[in-house]
C-alpha cells in the first residue's frame, strides 16, 4: 500500500508539462481474440518508459472500468512524446494493432494531447499518497504562499 500523506498538498509547476491520456474501450465484450493484445500491448511500453527516464516521461495514473480504461500521463515536452511515439516499441504495438485489428469495431483506441504552459497548472492532494502531478513532478506542502487554486496558478 502506498504511503498516505496527511494534509494538503501540491506539485511544482515550474515547467511546461505535457499530459497525454490515452486508452481503449471494448466495443464487443465477447472478442477478447481482438481486444485482449490491445490490453496487453501497454503493459512493456509503461516499463521501457519506467526504466528509461531518459525518454522524457515523468509519470503515470491508470484507471481501468468495465470497458474503458484510461491512462493518464505525464511528459517533459512534446518532443519527448512525439519521439517516443517513432520509437521501435510503440511503432511494433501500433503495426500490431493495424494488422490484428484495423478498422474492426471491435476495440477502440484513443489518445489526446494538451500541452499545458508553466504557471499555467495546479493542483491539490488532500490526505493523499503522492499521486498524479505530484508523482511526475515534485510533491510540496501547501503553505500561506500557495494555499489557494489562484495562488498556485500563478506562483
């Protein structure tokens, strides 16, 4: 179990941050033969990108329902995801999908990109383990100087 930090908390947002969602939903529950490689394609993706930092992602959440599931995630820049996204791993999952599923309605994907300025976000962690933007960049006490929404979008 992760470790709870009791009282309120933000992150650092010093720096341009890149949050990326991405997911599939199961479109027809009885074509596992379709949609289970999808699932299964992330999985080795999440570990390269854990154990090399270099690439420039920072963090993840994941969030799984009955036949959606979501992932959100953190990059240092849009270069950093877009080279990424040429790399031999993701480009031999995304060949898979193509060949394997294609336009089978099946299994959907999705992805959608913001690019969020710095001093442009914020947040709040109330009684929480370090989590979401905190885990990607840096998990700080809220204090007078930064104990509101407006304050922390502009400190």
């Amino acid at each position: 179990m992760r470790k709870i930090f009791p009282g309120r908390y933000t992150s650092e947002n010093q720096e341009e941050i890149v949050v990326f969602l991405i997911g599939m939903r199961i479109n027809k529950i009885w074509a596992i033969h379709k949609w289970l490689p999808v699932f299964k394609a992330m999985p080795p993706m999440i570990h390269e990108l854990y154990m090399n930092k270099q690439l420039g992602f920072l963090s993840m959440e994941n969030f799984i329902g009955f036949k959606t599931t979501l992932m959100v995630q953190y990059w240092r820049s849009e270069d950093d995801l877009m080279n990424y996204a040429k790399g031999p791993k993701h480009l031999s999952a995304w060949r898979a999908f193509n060949k394997k599923v294609g336009n089978n309605d099946a299994v959907g994907i999705y992805h959608e990109t913001f690019i969020v300025p710095k001093k442009q976000y914020e947040c709040f962690y109330g009684n929480m383990p370090i989590f979401g933007l905190a885990k990607a960049t840096g998990h700080k006490l809220i204090h007078s100087g930064n104990n509101s929404a407006k304050k922390r979008l502009h400190s």
